[in-house]
C-alpha cells in the first residue's frame, strides 16, 4: 500500500495513473475515495472563476435599470464589460495563488492580470459602474478610496518617514499598500501638484511591480491629466508607466445623468445675492435648529482654526470668505465633512481667473462633502454652471458643477 501512495505523489498530475492502479491493483472502497479527492484537488480545474459571477456585472446592472434606479446606456455597457474582464482575471489569479500546481503553471498560462483606467466627461456614470465592480468583487484585500483622500494619506506618511529619518519612504509605502491590498480602486483621479506628480511616478511603478491591480476613473485621459502643469516633462514618465500597465478606456456616454435628477423640494442653491438671500439662509436655520438662537464657534483644524458664523449640534453656518478665501487644505475640509452633516455656505461669488485659488478650495470643499452625503445649503451670485468657466482648473470644475446640481436632488438627500 505504500508503494501505491508513493508513486501516486510522484507523478499527482496523471489521471491516467488513478485507471492503472484501479485495472492492476486492488483498491479498497476507502483508498479509492482519498485518490479520487486527491486528483480532483490538483488538477487546473480549479483556477476557472466561479460561474455565478461569470456576467454578474451586466446582470446587477440591468436590475437597476429594472428598478428604475439608473437608465440604460449602451456606453456604460461597453465599459462594464472591461470590469467584467479585470474582475475574472483578478479571481482567476486569486484562485491560481491559492494552488500548488496552478502556481506552478501560472507564468506558462496566465497573464499578468492588467488594471484599468476608465476616463469619460462628468455625470457619465464612471463611479457608479465602479461601484458595481467593486461590491461584486469577492477579494477582501481590496480597498475604494477618493484620490484626493488618498494622497492626504501619502504626504502624511512620507512626512512621518522623514521625522524618523527612514529611508525610501514610497517604497515602503508601496510595500505596506501591498500587505492589505491586491486591488486598489481611485475615484476621481486627478494631478494638479508637481509633488504629486513626482509622487506618483515613483509610487506607481513600485505598486505595478508588487502586482498590485489598480482601477481609476477620471474625467481626463492620461496624455492629458496635467495639462498645463509646471515641469510637465518630468510627469511623462507616469503617463508612460500608467499606460504601459493599464487599458485605458473612454466612457462615451452623451448624458449628464446628474442634471436628471429631480429637484428636492426644498431650495438648497439660492442665488443671485439679492436682498432675498440672507431671509432664504435665515429661514433655512430656523427650520433646521427649531429657531434656536445663534451662537458662534471655533472648529480648530490641524493647528488653524475656522471661525463659524453659528453652529448647533451637526449644523454649521459660515460664509465663503471663511472657507476658501482662507488657506485651507484638503484635510481641513474632511474635518469639517465628519463632523457636520449640514453645511449652510453663504455669499459664494461668481469666480474669475484671478480667483483660481479661492476656485480650487472649493472644488475641495465639495469633494469633501459630497464624498460625505453632507447636505448642502448655499447662496450664491450665480448659478453653479456659471460659477467659474475661465482660468486654470476651469476644466475640472465641471465637476463640481455636476456635483452642486446632485446635491440639491432628492436622491442625494435619501442617500444622507
């Protein structure tokens, strides 16, 4: 019986093997159970990605449109298909680094499994698809963050490196990134910094060299993330790294589908900036406070401090002067994001190119709070479309236009 067993570990892929010894030996009912377990556990088979999520994606998504939760576009479609490829490869993989002899076979038989970087205009449905992907995506070592927010976290962990004088500090990021994260999806992706832009070169070629699978969405295609930017020429060689490791794909999708969302019954965007709109700010504290007087605050953000003109409980009232005029940063907007889930915002002006500083803290502002599910209340001198069209970041302030708009639906507010 020992011979059998031996010779059955030495040669454990032949099935053929399992037939010899049935015609030329005696198995008992026993042996022959373990043999068949055996074979049955080694064999490639088990690297195919399991059936039912096979089409999955299409699937969920179709029972939105059934539920009438989105509407059917043949373009998100398109780019649902590429998620469906990437979440097969990632299982496949998955399953392949789980199994001795598939291990064995995997550089012979499987292809590094590819990211993904889907750009398209705003309001097309890129985050909702990834949505998709991503809750259907079984993998725990996975992780779905903002960019923006993300970055926050780098520069705090390379300033925290550099305290303590450690040496190579993205490398061991990209190493601690790995040891919980095999999938890392950004949301929003955009570069405006040089920093980050040198960053980001370095960091994303040591991720891609952990095999880390990364999926983007951003409103630009790489060859244009920072255009205009300072140094350009040294933020060529992400561009060519990116490129190199992911499918790029656009999302032509012709409708904005943020600017079909039903209006909310109440007013949350007032303009222009007549003598209607401080009784219209008044008049929503009130109804929010249940006519409570008054009362100023400090909220001290990161060793600054913001001035409120009034604050009750997780409502906030301060103008825009407080907020962007100021020198504010991303990690002063997430404070300000988790502790209140009401913001009233007053005097928001119609902003010119000399303003673009003042415009991209507002752009950072609204991530933060749609990020969030903040509820929004604001005066403003213009409508959101028309509240900065010209200057540097013109382009990327689509967004928060398309974003301005969501906010003041009723969906946005269940969703809160």
């Amino acid at each position: 019986m020992p011979l059998i067993v031996n010779t059955a570990l030495q040669i454990r892929n032949s099935r053929k093997f399992f037939n010899i010894i049935k015609r030329r030996f005696y198995v008992s009912n026993t042996l022959n159970i373990m043999l068949k377990k055996f074979f049955r556990a080694t064999t490639p088979d088990v690297v195919t990605p399991s059936p039912h999520l096979s089409g999955l994606l299409k699937q969920r998504y179709l029972q939105q449109v059934e539920q009438q939760r989105i509407q059917y576009d043949d373009a998100q479609i398109i780019a649902l298909h590429h998620l469906q490829t990437l979440l097969d490869n990632l299982l496949l993989r998955h399953h392949s680094q789980h199994n001795l002899l598939a291990r064995k076979l995997r550089s012979h038989t499987q292809k590094k499994c590819r990211s993904l970087y889907i750009f398209g205009d705003v309001g097309r449905g890129k985050s909702m698809l990834m949505d998709l992907f991503y809750e259907a995506c079984p993998l725990t070592q996975k992780r779905r963050v903002y960019f923006h927010a993300f970055m926050l976290e780098v520069h705090a962990f390379i300033h925290e490196a550099r305290r303590q004088n450690q040496p190579n500090a993205i490398d061991a990021l990209a190493e601690k990134i790995k040891a919980s994260t095999v999938l890392l999806c950004f949301d929003e992706f955009h570069v405006t910094d040089i920093a980050d832009a040198m960053i980001l070169q370095r960091l994303f070629n040591r991720l891609f060299e952990l095999d880390v699978v990364v999926v983007i969405t951003s409103n630009r295609h790489p060859n244009d993330l920072y255009r205009g930017g300072l140094q350009k020429e040294q933020f060529l060689a992400f561009i060519r790294i990116l490129k190199n490791q992911a499918d790029v794909i656009e999302l032509i999708a012709k409708t904005d589908y943020r600017l079909s969302y039903s209006p909310a019954v109440t007013t949350t965007y007032y303009f222009p900036l007549d003598t209607k709109a401080n009784e219209f700010i008044q008049h929503r504290y009130n109804s929010l406070t249940e006519f409570s007087a008054k009362q100023s605050g400090v909220l001290q953000l990161l060793g600054r401090q913001v001035f409120l003109s009034a604050v009750h409980k997780n409502i906030a009232l301060l103008s825009f002067e407080e907020l962007c005029v100021q020198p504010l940063g991303s990690a002063d907007y997430l404070t300000l994001a988790n502790q209140f889930n009401t913001l009233i915002v007053t005097d928001i002006p119609k902003l010119t190119a000399e303003k673009r500083n003042e415009a991209k803290r507002f752009v950072t502002l609204i991530d933060a709070l749609y990020e969030h599910k903040v509820q929004l209340i604001c005066t403003a001198e213009v409508p959101a479309h028309a509240l900065y069209t010209e200057g540097d970041g013109a382009f990327e302030f689509k967004r928060t236009v398309s974003r301005l708009i969501e906010m003041q639906s009723d969906s946005y507010l269940r969703r809160r």
